[in-house]
C-alpha cells in the first residue's frame, strides 16, 4: 500500500515536473517574441521617422537642378607618400602632455565617459605649457590647389569680412586657374573661377558644383553609390536648411544617440588637442559652424579653417563667428569639395568633420584625401549616425546582429530612406579608415550614435 502510493505520488511529481520545463520553455520563447517584436517596432519607427523626414524636406527646399558632374579623379599617390595599407597598429605617443591625456583618454575609452574627456581637455588647455590665443602671432593659412596639389597658396583672414574679396585671388599657372572669393569665404573648390560651361552642362548661368570633366552628360553618368547620396548633400546648400541647422535640426539627432553639441565637442578635444594645439585645425564639413566656434573659442589653435561645400552653411557660419566676437585672423571659411581637399600632402595635424561622413557621396575618397594632408602623427576624428542593426551588436553579438542586418535591416532602410544618406556599421567605418592607411581606431558608441577617431602612421 505504501510502496503503491509513493508511485503515484512519484508520477505526479515527475508529471508536474514535465509540465514545469513545458511552461518555462513556452514563457521564454514568448518573452524572445515579445522582445524582438519591440526591437522590429523601434526599427520600423526609426525608418518612419528617417522616410518623413526626407521627404518633408525634399518637398519643403526649393532645391537648384543638379549640375552636371562626375566622380572626382582619385588622389595622385606620391612616391614618397608614407601611407601603407597595413593594418598593423601602434600608438604613437611622443611628449608628456600627449600621454597624460592619452591615459585619461584610455580610461574612458571614447565610450560613455564624457566628464573624462571633458576634464582631460580642461587640464590640458590650462597647462602653462599650452599655447594660449593671445600667444599666437597673425595666422597665415597655407593652402593648395585643389586639381594639383603643387602650387601652394598663403592666405590670411585678419580684415574678416569682405577682406578677401580686396585681397589677391589665389592662382595656380601650372593649371592656368585663379579662384574665386566671396565676401564671407574663399572657394577653393575644382570649379571655382570657371565661367564656361566646360564644368557644367547647364552653362555658364549654374553654380558650378563638383569636379567634373568637359561632357554633355548629366548626373546620371556618376557612378552608382556617389549618385545615390548626392541629393544629400544637396539640401545643405538651402539657406532654410542652413538657418535651421542650429535652431533645432542638429538637435534632433539625439533621437539617435547624439549626445549633445558640447559633450561630442568635449570627446573630439580629447582627441584632438593632444596633436594639434598651437597649429591650424580644420573643421571638414563645418555646417552652420556648431563646433568651429567652439573650437575657436578655446583658444588652443592658432587658426581654425571653417570648411565647406555649402555656400548657405558657410555665410551662416561666418556670421556666427562675427556674433561671436571671434578674432577674424584666427579662423578661415573656404568652401571646399571633401575628395579634393585644397591642401599639400602631411600639412594638417587634425581634421574634424562632425554628423558629416553620412552626407559625402564619395566617402572612401574623402577619407583617402584626410590621410593624405595629415601629417604622420595627425589624427581624423568624425561623428556619424549607425545603421538600425548596430544597437542589437551589445545584445546579441556582432554575428547575430550582422544576420539580422542582412535579412532585414538593410532591406528596410533602402526602403524607407530614399537614398539620401548611408548609415554605416562600425566595422565599415575601421576598414574605410584602415584602407586608407589610418590606424589606431577608437570610438565612443551610444544607441546609433558614434564618434571615432583614427591616426596616420608617424
């Protein structure tokens, strides 16, 4: 009797055992549901908010017909160019100040540790070993042509507005070209000065707008992945878009990731300061000038060049540099084009270019371009946006996150984004920088937000 009840007793103990594993093995699979469900919901949210945006824009700008234009030819290599496609790294650490902000930098790794980074900048800016503004003499800007990269050009600043119109063009006579001059920004792009239809098929009449060979072609004869995001750099030259930039359109970003103008300013200091205080920065990309005043305002640089495609970006820039009071010798606007920067080869120590890299039609090109005018040692800091997928790379792996990007993701922002920008992943950001030569990749990552930083070999 006994031994029959401690039977049954032990069937309904192994019963409800069984039906214990059933009931948590269906409750974890509903709880995986539920969350990869909410994850779809976020993804297809942002994709509606990315769609909206672009096409409220679109509709909203009065945009100017494209211009004829092709790819911008690849940089000339040098022979004595000391860029290799290594992708060996190692740090380069070369005085006291540069180490000790390079250990504070370690510490937080670029990655969620603003106040780090900020204090880092702070007690390196107040070192009296550190340059200050007033210690600086009159800067002269120390240019080039953009077609040959030969003939170089000094230009200075110091009459602010309207100072370069009165002032010499820049010429180049081994490409029998003079460039043109506004009264708030010199440019410097490839077709500056050309008052022919030899850059343009819409004639003399069209701003011209990128390098591109005598042809009757249109912008169809870009390649495919430069014609794909070129219309978003075309919304930039809108003066609406440039009066709105900072009156609440970079603010928006936060709805990414983005921290915040000043904290991304702190951890692009921490970065850049190390290697390029006291000698000319240049702010690749500078917008309405959010971070270039900043980056005058401190005092560390002895020039800063405010640089551009946008003409709209650059007035607006150069305006809010004079409200500012900032000193007219310390800063440059040039309008430039980012595959074909005006500069000679290993001149620039740092090149910024914040929310930018997403915009660029050609982007391997203009990385190529930063690491041929840095100088060994120089460093390339950037911000960007992240694709949908990257978020997801903390929680389930890289692998996973890249299966999920491939059968999804991608095929949802091709949909949703109307071509305009490219969100990238991480991994694309280190072998675009590595193969162009720049080591020693870090950055700082926060939902879809991230800023990164890679050297030149030196």
């Amino acid at each position: 009797m006994i031994v029959r009840r401690n039977g049954e007793a032990l069937k309904v103990y192994y019963f409800c055992l069984r039906r214990q594993k059933k009931i948590m093995h269906r409750l974890s699979l509903l709880s995986l549901c539920l969350s990869l469900s909410l994850f779809l919901s976020r993804l297809l949210f942002d994709h509606a908010i990315d769609s909206f945006s672009i096409n409220s824009r679109n509709n909203m700008l009065a945009r100017a017909p494209p211009s004829a234009s092709v790819r911008p030819p690849s940089p000339t290599r040098s022979p004595a160019c000391p860029r290799s496609f290594s992708v060996a790294t190692r740090r380069v650490v070369t005085a006291s100040e540069t180490a000790r902000v390079g250990a504070k930098l370690e510490a937080s790794n670029l990655r969620g540790n603003a106040a780090v980074a900020a204090s880092a900048v702070t007690s390196t800016a107040s070192s009296p070993s550190t340059p200050t503004a007033s210690s600086f003499s009159s800067t002269t800007f120390d240019l080039a042509c953009p077609i040959c990269h030969v003939t170089r050009f000094s230009v200075s600043h110091a009459g602010g507005r309207n100072s370069l119109l009165s002032a010499p063009r820049p010429n180049c006579p081994s490409c029998g070209r003079t460039f043109d001059a506004d009264a708030d920004f010199l440019d410097l792009t490839p077709s500056s000065g050309v008052t022919t239809n030899a850059l343009s098929s819409e004639g003399a009449s069209s701003s011209p707008s990128s390098f591109s060979a005598s042809s009757s072609s249109s912008s169809s004869s870009l390649p495919n992945d430069v014609e794909k995001y070129w219309s978003g750099t075309q919304i930039f030259r809108s003066p609406l878009v440039a009066a709105a930039y900072d009156n609440g359109w970079r603010a928006g970003f936060s709805w990414a990731g983005f921290p915040g103008a000043d904290d991304e300013f702190d951890a692009a200091m921490a970065r850049i300061a190390p290697v390029a205080t006291g000698k000319v920065l240049l702010d690749l990309s500078c917008g309405s000038g959010l971070f270039a005043r900043r980056f005058v305002k401190s005092g560390a640089f002895s020039g800063v060049v405010a640089a551009d495609y946008s003409e709209a970006m650059l007035r607006t820039a150069a305006a809010g540099l004079r409200s500012d009071g900032a000193d007219p010798a310390r800063y440059l606007p040039l309008r430039l084009d980012a595959a074909r920067l005006p500069f000679a080869n290993a001149s620039l120590p740092a090149v910024h270019a914040g929310a930018a890299i997403h915009c660029w039609p050609a982007p391997a090109l203009a990385v190529a371009e930063v690491a041929r005018v840095l100088e060994p040692g120089g460093v390339f800091v950037a911000s960007t946006f992240l694709d949908a997928a990257s978020p997801l790379e903390g929680v389930v792996g890289e692998k996973a996150a890249g299966a999920f990007r491939n059968l999804l993701a991608r095929p949802l922002e091709a949909a949703a984004s109307r071509s305009a920008y490219r969100w990238w992943t991480e991994a694309e950001l280190r072998g675009m920088c590595s193969s162009a030569g720049l080591v020693d990749f870090r950055r700082w990552r926060s939902n879809r937000f991230i800023l990164f930083s890679a050297k030149k070999r030196g």
